[in-house]
C-alpha cells in the first residue's frame, strides 16, 4: 500500500514533523498579528487625517 505510514515513521520524523508544525503555526500567528498592527496603523492615521482636514482654518 503506502511506503510511508504514520506508523512506521521513527521519533525522530515525528519530532521534526512537529516542531515543523510549531513553527508553522508560530508564523501563521505572526502574520495575522502583523496584518492587525498594519490595518490598525492605516485607520489610525486616517482618522487623523481626517480630524486635520474638518478642523483647518
């Protein structure tokens, strides 16, 4: 059938897998976090922009 099944797979693939998947994930979480930290920083600038345009002289 298949070559590779998970039970035939040595601890140390098993390890690597994981930590694999760990820093995938960590990376993920990064990405989502970076992406909130820019479209916040994008409304908050235009909201100034937009105070300093309704108040000028």
């Amino acid at each position: 059938m298949d070559d590779h099944s998970p039970t035939d797979d040595s601890p140390a693939e098993d390890t690597l897998e994981k930590r694999r998947l760990a820093q995938e994930t960590k990376n993920e979480r990064q990405v989502w976090y970076f992406l909130a930290y820019f479209l916040f920083g994008i409304h908050f600038v235009a909201f100034i922009m937009i105070y300093a345009v309704r108040h000028a002289k």
